[in-house]
C-alpha cells in the first residue's frame, strides 16, 4: 500500500500597514463593523480590492500622475 505523503505548505508573504485614526473616526467604524456584522480589517480590505489586485505586475501608462496635473490650456473648443 501507497504511504499517504502531507504535501508541503506554501510559504506567504505578509507585509503589514498600520495607519492612525482619530478616536471619532475608531467609534464611527467600529459601529459600522458592529451593525454589518464583520470586522474593520475585513471592511477595509473588500473596500480597497480593486487597488490590491489589479495592479500587482505593472500599472497602466496613463494612471501615471504627470508633472502639469492642470490641463487648462489644452483645451479645444
């Protein structure tokens, strides 16, 4: 008979972020997390989703931020 083999676990990378709140802004999300029933990690990261998953390999050309960031002039009539 075959001997069952545990596969090997894959190995991720974690990277943390932290960033502050005023102590309004804690209890406005804290509710909110509290009335929807999930987490502020949780919130946070479904509302961030676009950014984290599309762009992982390379950014398009015209996301780029240029240096003249007006176009008041370019504009034809």
């Amino acid at each position: 008979m075959g001997q069952n083999k545990k596969r090997k676990r894959r190995n991720y990378k974690y990277h943390a972020i932290t960033f502050k709140l005023s102590a309004g802004q804690y209890r406005s999300l804290r509710n909110y997390c509290k009335a929807r029933r999930t987490t502020p990690i949780k919130l946070i990261k479904k509302n961030i989703e676009r950014f984290i998953t599309a762009y992982e390999y390379e950014v398009p050309q015209d996301l780029y931020l240029t240096e003249n960031q007006l176009d008041l002039f370019d504009q034809t009539l």
